[in-house]
C-alpha cells in the first residue's frame, strides 16, 4: 500500500497546487504552453511528463507560491510517456 501512495503523490501534489493557486486546468496550460487535457490527465495518474514539462509546470507554480517548486516534487516515478 505504500508504493501506492507514493505513485498517486505527483499527481495530487500537482492538483493541489493549482487549487490552492485557484488556477483551472486551462490557465496552467496557457501559461505553461502545455495542453490543458495532457494536464488533466498527469493529475490523474494517467500521464507522466518529461524533464522539459516538469521544468515548465515547477517554474510556473514557483512563480506562484513565491518559492521554487522542484521537480522532484512533481516527477511521476512512471517516467515520461
């Protein structure tokens, strides 16, 4: 059960941030230059992002929060799709 847990993490931390951020899916891909369905699905677990997306999205909520957000803090341990 524990590996679960870290697996559904990227996805929540992702979906968190941008609640808190009170950003809809469209706002984060606009911004981001990412498609805001491709977004949907990496907060549901059913797609992963690569080192270039993750840089973009982490840099974005940093922007955000007024602090760095890693990539680490956000990389799926699925690896890029």
């Amino acid at each position: 059960m524990r590996g679960a847990c870290r697996l559904h993490k990227p996805r929540l931390i992702a979906r968190s941030i941008r609640r808190v951020c009170g950003l809809s899916l469209k706002a984060v891909g606009e911004a981001t230059d990412l498609g805001f369905s491709h977004l949907a699905r990496f907060e549901r677990g059913e797609a992963a992002f690569g080192v270039e997306k993750l840089r973009r999205l982490a840099a974005f909520y940093g922007e955000r929060l007024g602090h760095p957000v890693t990539m680490e803090l956000l990389h799926s341990e699925e690896g890029p799709m």
